[in-house]
C-alpha cells in the first residue's frame, strides 16, 4: 500500500519554537543533540517532531495550535497572570508561524479553496520527489481560550486565520472547565460559543471538563471535532472521553483525534516511573484507542489522527516504536492487520477530517 496522507488534528509547533526554543527545521537529531545535558524539561533531548520527520511521514497537513493559559495568582498550574498576557504570547506564536511562511517551510489553511490547492500542491510534489521541499500545511487552532480578552479578539483572530478553538486546557479556564476541573461555561463561555458560532470557528471539545463538555455541546451548533482525545473505556480518566460523549459527537459527524500521549494510551500510568518499555507502550494501543471509536461509531469515518507528538514530551512518554513524528506511518499497517480496509485507513490517517473541513468550510 502506498503511504497514505496523514493530518495530525494536534501539534504544538509554535509553542516548542519559542518556548523549547527549537528550529524545526532542524532534523530531529540536531534538536535534540542542541539539548544535550539540559534538564529544564521532562522532554529534553527526546523530541520527536521536526519538519523534516513530518514530510518523511507524509505528515503533509495538520491543525497548529496557539496556546497560552491565564492563572491566579495562587494557582498551582503554570501560566500568564492576565488575560492579556496571555493575548501576547498567542500573537507571538502567530508570528512565528507566519514567518515559517516567509520561509517556504508551512502554508496557512483557512479556507476550502487553499485547503484544495494545497491538498493538489503537496500530491504534485510528492510525484515529483519533491516532497522533500514541499511547505507543510496547517489549520490554526487554539488551545484553551483564555487568552481571548474580549470578543473582539476573537473576531481579530479569525481574521488572522484562526479556524478552530478549545474553549479550555488544564485547570479552569476563562471560558470554560478543563482537564482535572469541575463546572460549567457560565455566560461568559455562553458568549464566546455565540461568537464562535457567527465566525464559523470549529469546537474543539478536547480538554473539557464534563460539565462543560456536555454544557458546549448544548450551546454550540456549528462544527465540533475533538483535535486529541482518547477513550475512557481504555484509560479511564476524565481527560478521556465516555462512550457516551463519543456517540454525542458522532451524532454530530465529529472526527476524533486519537492523541499519543502514554498516559492516555495505557491505564495507571505513573510520571517519573512508568516509562514505554516497562508497560509496553506502542502503537498498538494507539490502534486499540483508534478501534474503540471504530467500534462506537460503527465504521470507520469518525476516528483520526491527533498525535501531539510535541505536547511537553518525548520519546520518555510516547509510544515506544515511535522515535519520530516519520513513524506515524506504521499505524496503517497495524490497522490493515485488525482487518481495515485501505479506504478505511486512508479516511483514519487523513480523509475524515478532511471530509471535516471540506464540510465546515463549504
Ligand atoms: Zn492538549
């Protein structure tokens, strides 16, 4: 079988430009021999996403976040202590993404007429060998909406190509609850759904808490995808998602990213001490996460890939048999040994949230 197109729904890329400090156009190995003896983060030294490792994998599109948390004063979950702040960073990271225009080395993709050409673009490069010098394509999309002082930044962002949006991340949020909190949206959550509504900005339902998922859902009728999500019935945390708020959003056509992330592949992962090898980590539990949304939806057009491969860990907490964001491309033969068909494999690596996008976009 040919080696499928891949969209990874979720990558960080901005965030490990200017915060990891990392040229990603670098090879991988230069990234991490630049980090060789620094241990200011869990990942150093194990990064595994790099332009060049995404083009080998055919990584050819992907949704490129914009991240940047607002916290109190108190709080024990890092982040910018305003709102504005937190705008900043966001505006920064922007700028490095258009600068990687500048380069040659990314495309924005913010509406169907560039998705098409580009889509065309990237099939004629690889015919011609070119793929090597191909410009990788990429949906903005931000995750956890704090720094979104006003609505009028919204309004300011979508201009700047914005196309997709996760009301929270970790902890509380502005507008909505994340990962390990409690609660709903409020009016302020309410609010920001409305105008996201009259933009056409995609819900990105990863991250939220319950309440808040179930409340978003309720308030929100435009387009809703989960960028990196897994499942509950796997790994049972509230950072997966029920089988219950799976059918939700393939009642809603969603398309789910499955995220690569250990501790959300395999249950009862402990930092510091579990690592891939000693709980046996590979992609097969990716196919396993990938399978169980199959099985919930009854086929195979609501499951994809969103590896955030480059989320705040390496190689110490992603699949063992991934060394780079290239070995995305092992996942279709482990699908084709469970008894996917290659149009199956092509609508999980790719085609679904294509399919997504063309649908939200028309
Ligand atoms: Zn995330």
């Amino acid at each position: 079988m040919a080696q499928p197109l891949i969209l990874d729904a979720h990558l960080d890329l901005s965030m490990n430009a200017l915060e990891w400090n990392r040229d990603l156009r670098w090879t991988v190995a230069e990234i991490r021999e630049s980090e060789r003896g620094m241990t200011d983060r869990p990942d150093r030294g194990n990064g595994t996403v790099s332009f060049d490792a995404m083009r080998r994998g055919r990584v050819g599109i992907c949704a490129a976040t914009q991240i940047a948390r607002f916290v109190r004063r108190d709080s024990p979950i890092p982040g910018w202590h305003s709102q504005e702040q937190a705008w900043a960073q966001t505006q920064g990271q922007l700028a490095w993404y258009l600068a990687m225009e500048e380069a040659g080395e990314m495309v924005q993709i913010a509406d169907a007429a560039a998705l098409e050409r580009h889509l065309e673009h990237w099939e004629d490069a690889s015919g011609n060998g070119h793929e090597a010098h191909a410009p990788i394509g990429y949906v903005l999309s931000l995750e956890g909406a704090d720094s979104i002082v006003t609505l009028h930044h919204l309004e300011r962002a979508y201009r700047q190509g914005l196309r997709a949006v996760g009301p929270a991340h970790y902890g509380p949020g502005v507008y909505a609850q994340g990962t390990n909190a409690t609660g709903g949206i409020g009016d302020k959550g309410r609010a920001l759904l409305r105008e996201m509504e009259r933009l056409n900005i995609i819900l990105d339902a990863t991250h939220l808490c319950d309440e808040s998922f179930w409340e978003c859902l309720d308030a929100f009728r435009g387009p809703v995808w989960a960028s990196h999500n897994n499942c509950r019935a796997l790994v049972f945390h509230g950072r997966q998602f029920s089988d219950e708020q799976l059918e939700a959003l393939i009642d809603r056509d969603a398309v789910v990213g499955v995220a690569f992330d250990a501790w959300m592949l395999v249950p009862d992962w402990v930092r510091g001490s579990s690592t891939p090898q000693n709980r046996g980590v590979t992609l097969a539990q990716v196919a396993d996460h990938i399978d169980h949304i199959c099985q919930v939806a009854g086929d195979a057009l609501h499951a994809g890939i969103g590896s955030d491969l480059d989320g705040a860990f390496g190689t110490e907490q992603g699949p063992a048999d991934v060394d780079t964001i290239a070995d995305l491309q092992n996942v279709p033969a482990l699908l084709a040994a469970r008894g996917y068909s290659s149009q199956d494999i092509e609508h999980v690596c790719s085609g679904n949230f294509l399919r997504f996008l063309r649908k939200a976009w028309n």
